[in-house]
C-alpha cells in the first residue's frame, strides 16, 4: 500500500500550504483529497508535487505491506 503521510511532512516543512497547492500551484482538490485518504496517484501528479515542493518521491510517498493490497 501507497501512504503519503511524508507529503504531509514535507509540505509542512516547506513554505507552501493545501491552499498555495490548490490556488498558485492549480493541484486539485481531489488530489489533496486523494493523498488525505492514501488513494492513488498518477506519476504525472507525483511529478508536480516533486517539483512544486523541490524533493524526491521518497520526501511524498512510501510503500508498506499490506494484508489490503490485492493478490497478484
């Protein structure tokens, strides 16, 4: 399972804020949304908040096992 709850401590480390990423930035707000429920991203929406908040991916996402995720 995919968790953001790294994107939630780089925003808050950086200067931008859900509103800056919604108004200035023009990230929906489903997406915020999205990364409050830990529900999937594009990589392209991965990308823009790499690049609006100056990180990697591991600054915004990190994968745990889960009994949830779906056989293979």
């Amino acid at each position: 399972m995919i968790i953001y709850k790294r994107f939630w401590q780089t925003l808050k480390a950086s200067s931008e804020s859900t509103y800056t990423l919604i108004t200035k930035h023009h990230i929906s707000s489903s997406t915020i949304d999205k990364l409050r429920k830990n529900k999937p991203l594009t990589t392209t929406t991965i990308n823009d908040l790499c690049r609006i908040l100056n990180c990697g991916t591991e600054d915004i996402l990190e994968y745990v096992p889960s009994d949830d995720d779906q056989p293979l």
